[in-house]
C-alpha cells in the first residue's frame, strides 16, 4: 500500500522510480514511523501524510538540483536530503542538522539504506566550515529567506544556488532580497500530488556576480 502510493504520487509528478527506489523510500517512512513512537521526530504522525509531505514534497524539488555537491541545512528527520539522495544516487548529499536526535536517525538510515552518497552532520548552519562551497544549498522551512542567506550564505559555491522550500509565495522575503541587489532570485511553483497547487514554491537564489 505504501509502496502503491508512493509510486503512484511520484508518477503523478512526472516522476517514474524504480521498484528497488520505491522499496527504500518506504523502508524509510516505516522507520519513521517506528522512531515517532519514542523520539519526536516529526509532527506529521499519518502515513498517507507523511507520503505526500516527506517523499512526494521531498521529490518535487528533485528538477532543480544543480550540480554533484548538495547541502540540505536543517533537514531534521532527513526530509528533503533522505528521499533526494535515495532517487539521485550519483549526487554527494550532506544533511546537516543541531539536533543530535534527529540526526542519529538520519545516520541510522544511511547504514539501513546503504546509502553511499549521503554524510550526516550534527553542526549549526552558521558554524559549518566545509572545505568546498556546494552546487545546491537547500533548506525547507528552516527560517526567513534574508535570515537564512545570512546564516548559510557562505556554503554556496561560486556558480551554486540555494534553494529554498515555501509554502505561499513569500512576497515580503523577496522584497527584502531584490531591494539589497546582491541576490537574483527566481520563483517556480512545486507540483506536489495530494496538495493545493498553490501551496508550494520553490526560490532558487544565485549571487548577481555568479549570473552572467
């Protein structure tokens, strides 16, 4: 049933996944659901809820990773780091979160997955000094989009981008961006299968210097 759901969802979002891809995307909502019993994980406890708010929204951002490096910065339980990194196999994820709990729950899920790809780290964005700048830097409802080019800012390398999940479109965090002329930023709706096609966007952001 998971697994019917999950596929159908990725399909309907224009997405066809293998069945071994489908096979862990829902070993990996099943351990979710097993952690939620003693840790809180996540707040979203319903399984059809969580396919379309972990893997299906976690999947949709999928067309607009750039490049072989990518940060996914308070990814908490994994989310969208886990289900990108399963799908996309010969792209280098790191999954960076300050919550030691959620992040022993993302490294237990790169051993059970075997997923050769992924580095989970337990460090604040803000304190993160890789030795390389990455090609996509993502962040799902971390903080404000101006807060967050502050605090993550540096971890985007010189032609990389960041990527930002929202829900409506943030008209006053753009305004605040455009109106210090150092960032372009571009906005594309997310199809997400099962949610208000208006609920979802996502803001790709690139520094002017990087554009040309």
């Amino acid at each position: 049933m998971i697994e019917e759901s999950i596929a159908a969802g990725a399909a309907a979002q224009g997405q066809r996944l293998s069945d071994d891809i489908v096979t862990k995307l829902a070993a990996l909502l099943s351990s979710l659901e097993r952690w939620n019993d003693r840790v809180n994980l996540t707040a979203v406890r319903n399984i059809q809820d969580m396919i379309k708010l972990h893997i299906l929204d976690s999947l949709s951002v999928r067309p607009f990773i750039q490049g072989p490096k990518v940060i996914d910065i308070g990814t908490g339980a994994g989310f969208p780091g886990l289900p990108l990194a399963i799908v996309e196999p010969d792209v280098d994820f790191v999954l960076l979160d300050s919550h030691g709990k959620k992040i022993s729950f993302v490294t237990q899920m790169i051993v059970d997955l075997q997923l050769d790809n992924v580095k989970a780290v337990k460090e604040r964005a803000e304190h993160y000094e890789p030795a390389f700048g990455f090609d996509t830097v993502m962040a799902r409802a971390v903080t404000s989009i101006p807060r967050l080019l502050t605090l993550a800012g540096h971890l985007i390398g010189d032609t990389g981008h960041m990527l930002v999940l929202k829900g409506r479109y943030p008209v006053e965090e753009l305004e605040t961006i455009r109106s210090k002329g150092q960032w372009q930023a571009s906005v594309s709706k997310l199809v997400v299968a099962g949610l208000d096609s208006h609920a979802r966007h996502v803001i790709s952001l690139k520094r002017k210097s990087s554009v040309s």
